[in-house]
C-alpha cells in the first residue's frame, strides 16, 4: 500500500486529497498508468505529464523514479516563483 497524495488541480479532478492505493507499480509511470485505467477522472488528470510535477517521499523525482519502499507519492503542478 502506499498513499498517493494530489494537489491543486490535481486534486480538484480526481476529487480526492489523498488516498492508499494497493499497487504492483515499480515505478512512478508504472502507478500512473494503473491510476489513468481506474476511471476518466483519473485518465483527465494524468492525461499530460508534462504539466505534472512529482514527489516521492517529499523528494522531487521523474516518473521513472522507482517506488521500491515507498510510503508516500505526490502529484502536483509546477511550482511558479513570485
């Protein structure tokens, strides 16, 4: 189990702040692709991974990161300075 977390846009598409997710994911795109064959909301808010950041274990990472221990992942947008 591991607990999948989302943020701003993110969240407000998938309708949920957070949730545990069972997964046999080895990877961050791994997980993605099990979350986008859920349901549409999901298939919406991962449709452009260029426009989503990652965090695993509160560490940025790409989505080729492994998830090998992994407690937590966070998806989010990119973060704009100001």
């Amino acid at each position: 189990m591991i607990d999948v977390l989302y943020f701003a846009w993110v969240r407000e598409r998938v309708g949920l702040p957070k949730e545990r997710v069972e997964t046999e994911a080895e990877t961050v795109a791994q997980l993605v692709e099990e979350l986008r064959g859920r349901e549409e909301r999901y298939a919406l808010a991962f449709s452009d991974l260029s426009a989503l950041r990652v965090a695993v274990d509160q560490e940025l990472t790409d989505f080729d990161a492994p998830l090998a221990g992994a407690r937590e992942v966070a998806f989010f947008p990119p973060m704009t300075g100001g």
